[in-house]
C-alpha cells in the first residue's frame, strides 16, 4: 500500500475502530424524532443521551437501537403479518430445493428463524453454519431458539460493514436486511460478495415495496423508530449492485406476504 493510501486508510478509522468512510450521522431532525419516539416508550432523558451517544456519527447504530427495543416482540410480529410465512415460501425454493454445501453464513440472522425454518435440511447435509447480527439482544434469542435444533452453528456480531475478509462460505444468506442498512448501500454489498467462495451462492430475500406494517405486537414508538432507521431499496437498484461487485443473477422470485407487498428472492452466482 502506498504511503499516501495509507494515511487516508489510518485517518478514516476512529478511536475506537471503526471505518469512518462507512459511517454517517443522523441530521437534527433525524435525532428531534429519535428524541420524541424514545420519550414516548417512557426512556428517561439520562437513557436518552446514552442511546445519542451510543449512536455518536454512525447511523447504522440507531438500527441497533432500534432492534434492541423490537426483539422481545420480533418473531410474533413477523408471525401475524405474513412475513415469516413468505420467508419460510422464499427459503423452500431457495434453499432447501438446492444442491448446497460445505458452509452457510447468514448474515444478520435475527432470531434465527430462517435458520430454524431450515435446521433439518442445513443438519443432513452437515453444513457448517454461522449466525451473524450485530444486535446482541435478536442474536440472544436466536442462540436459545437454535439451541438443540442445529447442530453445527457458531454465533458471531460483526457488522456487515466490517465482515472480516479473510473467511469465505459456499452459501450467504441476507434475509429482510438490506432496507436496516443506510445508504449508501455499496459498503455492506461489498462485503458480502467478498464473503461469498468462489462457485458459491448469495441468496438475497427482501420485501417489497417496504413498509412498517401494523400489529398488536409492535408499538407506534418502535414503529417510528423503524421509520426513520430504514432506507428501501429497490429490487432492480440491489440487483444492480450484487452486479457491480462481482455477482450473476441466477434466478428470482416472489412470494406474497399481504396484499400490499411482496418477498422478493434472489439466487446470485460467484463465478471463477
Ligand atoms: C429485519 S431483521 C431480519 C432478521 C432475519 N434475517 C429475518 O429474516 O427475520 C434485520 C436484522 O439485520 C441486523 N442488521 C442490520 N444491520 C446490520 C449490520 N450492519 N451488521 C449486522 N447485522 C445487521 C439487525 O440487527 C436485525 O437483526
């Protein structure tokens, strides 16, 4: 590496490691909304302040946040409004009806219901599986709901945004994700194409159009924060990205999850 390269790579890293050119702040108005749906969930402004640091100059962060508060009512939300019974249609055709082998990283699992929905099938075949997501508090129950299910599982909380390099798998898994991730999405993207071997799968699954919708389970406080943490993208644009970074379309498909919006998946290839 040059020397000029590398003191740009040493100034876009902060004190505390992260890779600053991935990150973003929220606005003042982005952190007013923040302030309001925190205050309507009852947090008490010393908890506040700790959340807006915690969040400091990265947007990714509030994602966290935001699915701290939502992963006590997650699995029976995505239960009532159709979108675990899309996921399980999407992961049938596109999992479970392929030829897989060697290793699978899903890399934000969430509770681990997609690996759940597959356990069996990942079991026969002796799949290596890791279960990825950087928030403790989703990946917490995924371990317990994993537990006993799927036998050769390793957790880990990277953020997609820094996936280390070096490790490879046949198969990546990215399901419901990419709308929690800001934009621009090219970082994320990026790293997990690299992480994809090469003659290996990425399976990507996301909704579309993408919207909050309504249960008993999720409160209007979680659900703004939703709002403002989530950033759509639209099934053409992330195909154009998969692209760019290296990967060929393999096929589609879409599965209904209400009336108003579909599951899209997507098979990509890494070819050598
Ligand atoms: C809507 S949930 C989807 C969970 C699961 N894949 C599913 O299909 O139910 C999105 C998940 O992505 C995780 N996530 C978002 N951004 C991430 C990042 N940069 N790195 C790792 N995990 C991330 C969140 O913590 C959350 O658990």
């Amino acid at each position: 590496m040059s020397r000029a390269k590398e003191r740009r790579t040493v100034r876009e890293r902060d004190h505390t490691g992260t890779d600053t050119s991935l990150t973003k702040a929220l606005t003042p108005t982005q952190m007013k909304r923040l302030e309001k749906a925190l205050r309507r969930m009852g947090e008490e402004e010393e908890k506040i302040m700790t959340i807006k640091t915690e969040i400091g100059s990265d947007i990714a962060q509030l994602t966290r946040i935001c699915f701290r508060f939502f992963a006590p009512v997650y699995d029976r939300h995505m239960e009532k409004t159709g979108h675990y019974r899309a996921l399980r249609e999407a992961l049938d055709a596109f999992i479970i009806k392929r030829q897989i082998a060697g290793s699978l990283l899903d890399v934000s699992c969430g509770t681990g219901e997609a690996l759940l929905h597959v356990s069996d099938f990942l079991n026969s075949l002796k799949i290596d599986v890791t279960a990825n997501d950087f928030t403790p508090e989703m990946l917490d129950i995924a371990k317990l709901k994993l537990a006993g299910f799927l036998r050769n599982v390793t957790f880990t909380s990277s953020d997609i945004r820094t996936l280390p390099s070096e490790v490879q798998y046949e198969t990546v898994l990215c399901s419901y994700s990419m709308h929690d991730m800001p934009s621009p999405k090219d970082g994320p993207i990026q790293r997990m194409v690299a992480a994809v071997k090469l003659g290996g799968r990425l399976v990507s699954i996301e909704e579309w159009p993408c919207a909050v919708t309504n249960s008993e389970h999720l409160t209007t406080a979680v659900q703004s924060l939703l709002r403002l943490s989530e950033t759509p993208i639209e099934r053409t644009m992330l195909r154009a990205l998969y692209e760019k970074y290296g990967l060929e379309h393999v096929e589609d498909g879409s599965f209904k999850i209400d009336d108003n919006h579909f599951l899209y998946g997507t098979v990509y290839g890494k070819k050598g």
